[in-house]
C-alpha cells in the first residue's frame, strides 16, 4: 500500500537547504505572515522523489502496455514529435507577433490545413478547435449561421443516430438545435427507412444529420451515399463526426461520401498523447459553399507570405483565442510528414489488427454485430452476465493482467458493451498475449466467478464506490482522520 507523502514524514528531517539570507522575511509586510508554520511533510530530498517516482509508476499508459480503449485510439504518439513541437521556435513565439515576424509558424499551419484538405477532401479547414467536441461545437454553429444568412430558420432540427457519440447531441443542443434521434437496423448501422421517415416528418425543419463513419461499432456506414442524397435533396446538410479517423485515412473521404462538414481530432488520430484532458484540437473541414463561414482567422498564403485571414464575408467569429493549441498542430504536422504517403499503411493495419482481434475474441463473447470491422469494434458480455459477471468486473479483472480495459458501455445501443479498438501500432505478439487473457477471463467466469467479481486484486486502490466519488468529491488530507 502506498503511504502518501505525510505518513512518510520523519519529524526533524529535512529536504532543503536555506540561507538565513533566504529565510529572511523582514520585507513582508507583518500582517501577511503566517503565525504559526504550515504543516508540510518532512522528508529527505531522496525520499521526497521516491515517493513521486513512485506515484508516476502507478500510472498506466500506452508506454507501459496495451491501451485497447475504443473510439480513444490509444495508439503510441513519436516521442520525436513531443521534441519538436518544444522547439525554442515554437515555444517562443508571442502569438500577437506580426504576420512577417511569424512566417514559420503561419507556414506550419497552411501546410497543416492542406494536408488535412487532402487527408478529408475539404476544400477549407479551421485549426481553431481545441478539442473534437469543441469541432463539433464550431461546425454546428456553421450550420446554425448558414440557415440563417440564407433565410430558413426554420431549420431547427438536428437528426443524430442512436449509436452516435455523446458529445453529438450535446453539441448540437448547446447550439440550440433540437435533436431527432434515428434508429440502427439490425446490422448496426443507420435505418435508412426511419431516416425516410423523419425528413418526410420533419421536412423543412432538418438542418442536419450528424454521422460517424465508421461510426461508433466501428462498421461502414454502406448506405452512405443513399442518405447524403436524402439529406442533400431535403437541401439539410451532412455533418462528419471524424473524431476517429484512423480506419479511413488515405483510404477514402467524407467528401466522397458526400459529408459537407467535418471535424477531426488530431490528438486520436494524428498523434498528441491524450486522456489527461488536453490540450487537443478539433480542427473543421467545410466544402467550397461554407468556406465564408469559418471561424476566422483562417490561414492563407497570398502569393508571398502566409498571413492570417480575417475577411471572411460570413464568417462565425472566433471560437478560440489566437490560432487554437499550436504545439498540437506541430505534432500533427511532424506525424504527416513522417508517415508520407504511409498514412493508408496505418489505416490498412488498424483495420487488420481490430478484425484480427474480432475474429479470435468472438469465440468466447458474444459478437452482436458479426461484419467486417474497421478500426474497433464492439463485443458484449451477455454470456458472462448470464454467470453472474458484469463487464465492468471483466474491465476490473484486466488490470490484474496489466492490460489497460477496453471502452464499457458505450455504446448505448449494445448491452454490457466492451468496444475494442488496438490500434496499427500494435504487433501481433500483443494481440495474442490480450486474446489469451480475455480467454482466461472467459474461462475463469465459467470456473472461478469468484476471481473476477473480487477484482481487481493487484492495483493500489480496489473498487471505488464511483457514485460517490463522483457526487462527494473530497480529495483533502486531514490529518487526523487517518
Ligand atoms: C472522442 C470522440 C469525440 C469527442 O472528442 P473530444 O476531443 O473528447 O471532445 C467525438 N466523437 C467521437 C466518435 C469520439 O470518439
């Protein structure tokens, strides 16, 4: 058990050393100092970084071992790009600097914005988003201003598939927007005949439809060009939630599946270690007829120099301070350029290593939607449940075995989901090292259900009562309640 850094202390002991010439406070005005010391931990310098050393080994993260956590895309971030994106250059550079003094930066972030046109088939893109939801927050709010400058604001409805992201509905509520959900058909992907439905319904009132392609089981959307011509032809507009990109990338599209809108997420797919909360970036794709909305500045190159942007007819606004999270935009560029046209390299062995997985896991729990997948997908644990074992205590009993969990109930649509997702980075030797544990699971649920619903058994803390940890937050020391 670990002990925290004040049951470690040794009164007396002492890490530092000072001057009577630093210790001296006679310049602090009297009322401002303390009357009595503060309570601090007393230990030695060697022990005080044992004791953090300790704590950062307890962290899990892709360095450490497989992190199959879906729609995450937990794969291994270069560490040459944490390098490069710290160059003096970059960190240096006052984001109020003139355009001229700025050239280099400005010309990363053109250079960035035309790959990403390439990589989407967009034909402009906004770096300005900090995170994927932000990039939904930000393409909806082209959505919202392009109805309204081309008078239907009538158009107040956003249609969102049953399978889709959170973060989806949300955005496109904080936006204003009134959500109509539509259903999955058996093959886990959007009911064509409900979409019908609802645009004869709703009519007019459809400003969108916003989709996930893969979407959230990670299977192709095979009608997508069917519903783009439904969306397009009611004259609503088709929105790319491209969050996880990593299945199609240098394969195809979501222009050529007819998206008008997209948004990716750079810190998933083009390589900026995530899960700590941020910093990320969500940057926006639109086709030619919403350029003039885009949150300004955009980046652009007038011949000469690289400059910023601000005329744009209908543009809006700013959606974030200066030109987003600029050291993101430096890992992304340096991961593009390293993969060169490898890009679809990395799609094609995502798709592989999930299918791979899928194949040899379906064995022992329950495949609902038996297809090709791409870059995840998603098993249930019914066939444990009926043994008494949830998936979360499958989760749980992961960790016994050094394997981060997958993603868990999520999405809604499968019960006692586990969505899978490896990830290209990983070898095969990994894969099979996971499948066998998952098997022991399966097999230990049948055998000794005991092993897993007491799990986790090797992890400093064991079952948190995570409702009220979520509820009663309270992450003070007091001293003498220990
Ligand atoms: C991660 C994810 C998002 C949200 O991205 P954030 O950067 O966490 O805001 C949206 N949609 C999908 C499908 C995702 O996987």
């Amino acid at each position: 058990m670990t002990k925290l850094i004040f049951e470690k202390s040794i009164k007396g002991m002492n890490g530092i050393t000072l001057t009577d010439e630093e210790l001296n406070t006679d310049f602090l005005p009297q009322e401002f100092l303390r009357k009595e010391s503060p309570e601090l931990p007393e230990v030695s310098e060697l022990e005080a970084m044992r004791h953090f050393k300790e704590l950062s080994d307890k962290n899990f993260c892709v360095e450490s071992g497989f992190y199959p956590l879906g729609s995450c895309t937990m794969k291994y971030n270069p560490k040459v790009n944490e390098y490069l994106a710290s160059l003096e250059g970059f960190t240096s550079l006052h984001p109020l600097q003139n355009d001229e003094d700025a050239q280099g930066a400005l010309e990363l972030m053109y250079k960035l914005q035309e790959a990403l046109k390439k990589v989407t088939g967009m034909d402009a893109i906004t770096l300005q988003g900090s995170a994927g939801a932000h990039g939904e927050l930000c393409g909806m709010m082209i959505v919202k201003h392009y109805f309204k400058v081309n008078n239907q604001p009538q158009r107040t409805k956003v249609i969102i598939p049953d399978s889709a992201h959170g973060t989806n509905p949300a955005s496109a509520g904080m936006c204003g927007f009134d959500i109509v959900k539509v259903d999955s058909n058996k093959k886990g992907q959007v009911d064509v005949d409900h979409l019908k439905k609802l645009y004869e319904e709703h009519k007019d009132e459809i400003a969108a439809i916003m989709m996930t392609n893969p979407n959230t089981l990670g299977l192709f959307e095979e009608n997508i060009s069917e519903i783009s011509k439904i969306a397009h032809a009611n004259g609503s507009l088709l929105y790319y939630d491209g969050a996880n990109f990593n299945a199609i990338m240098g394969i195809t599209t979501p222009k050529q599946m007819g998206f008008d809108i997209v948004h990716l997420n750079l810190h998933k797919t083009f390589s900026t270690p995530h899960g700590g909360g941020g910093p990320g970036s969500g940057p926006v794709g639109v086709v030619e007829s919403l350029k003039e909305f885009l949150p300004v500045p955009v980046i652009d190159f007038d011949g000469e120099k690289y400059i910023r942007k601000y005329n744009l007819k209908n543009t809006i606004g700013k959606i974030k301070e200066f030109q987003g999270n600029f050291g993101v935009l430096v890992k992304a560029y340096a991961y593009i350029l390293m993969k060169g046209d490898k890009l679809k390299q990395a799609s094609q062995d995502a798709v592989l290593n999930a299918n791979y997985l899928k194949e040899k896991l379906k064995e022992y729990y329950e495949l609902p939607y038996d297809y090709t997948c791409m870059h995840e997908f998603v098993l249930s644990g019914d066939k444990q449940k009926a043994n008494g074992v949830h998936t979360l205590e499958i989760a749980k009993r992961l960790m016994d075995y050094k394997f981060h969990p997958p993603t868990v109930y999520f999405p809604l649509i499968v019960s006692e989901a586990m969505m899978i997702e490896p990830t290209e980075t990983e070898n095969k030797a990994r894969l099979d090292e996971f499948i066998d544990v998952m098997k022991n699971i399966a097999e230990e649920v049948k055998n000794t259900p005991q092993n897993v619903l007491s799990a986790p058994h090797c992890t400093p803390v064991k079952r948190v009562d995570e409702t009220n940890a979520a509820r009663h937050l309270d992450l003070r020391y007091k001293k003498d309640s220990m």
